[in-house]
C-alpha cells in the first residue's frame, strides 16, 4: 500500500502542477502577478509566466517519469522552497489574492508552504523507510 500511496500522491501533485501552472498563462495570470512581490527584481509578468512554464514542466515530467521521481520530486521540493518568499511578502505588504484576502488567511497559508514540501518529497520517494526489499 505504501507505494500506491506515493504513486497516488506523485500523480495528485504533477496534475496540480500542470493545472496551476496553466492557470498561470491563462485565467488567473492577474492574481498571480498580484502576488509577486514589489522588491523581486524581475518583471511581474514575466515572473507569472516562468514560474507557470516550470511549474507545468515538473508537474508533466511527475506525471510521466515515473522513474525519475526523486529527482523531479527533489526539484519540486527545491520549487516550493524558492517561492515561499514571495507567499511571506503577500502576508507582509498585505496583498490580497486567491480570497486571501486577511491576514490571518495569508498567515494560515504559509504553513501549508511546507507540506507541499513534504509531498513532493514523499511523491518522489525521499520520505519512506527503507527495508532490505528496497
């Protein structure tokens, strides 16, 4: 059960990915581009649709390389580490997006920052006790 659980998450999150990274060349590129930070050196609508191209990459190549889930679940691991700034300064500068728009709401999100951490790492196989079948 453990490895269709880990199939299962891998698929779950590769599909989010996809669908979230569309929606970022898409209908949603404005509340996006909201929640790009003032002080991140790049444009904000370039930064939506680079983070949306990487985002369906990883979530497409977790989807269809099986065999290559723990590099892919590592690099989305690193994904969500290296965007977690800009989800801090939404709950700093007060930016709404997505209905988060209190800053208790913005403050609850970031703890889920890390438990998408934890399921890429899970997905791609990193999290799970080794046995001596392993």
């Amino acid at each position: 059960m453990p490895a269709a659980a880990r199939t299962a998450a891998r698929l779950l999150l590769g599909a989010a990915m996809v669908g979230a990274g569309t929606l970022h060349l898409t209908v949603q590129r404005e509340e996006f581009r909201a929640q790009v930070p003032a002080w991140f050196p790049l444009d904000e609508d370039l930064t939506v649709l680079g983070s949306g191209v990487v985002e369906i990459a990883l979530g497409a190549s977790f989807l269809a390389l099986p065999r290559k889930r723990r590099l892919i679940g590592a690099l989305l691991a690193a994904f969500f580490v290296l965007i977690f700034p800009g989800n801090v300064a939404q709950y700093l500068e007060g930016t709404d997006a997505f209905g988060l728009d209190t800053d208790r709401k913005r403050l609850v999100r970031l703890f889920f920052q890390p438990l998408l951490v934890l399921w890429a790492l899970y997905g791609g196989g990193w999290l799970r006790r080794r046995t001596r079948h392993d």
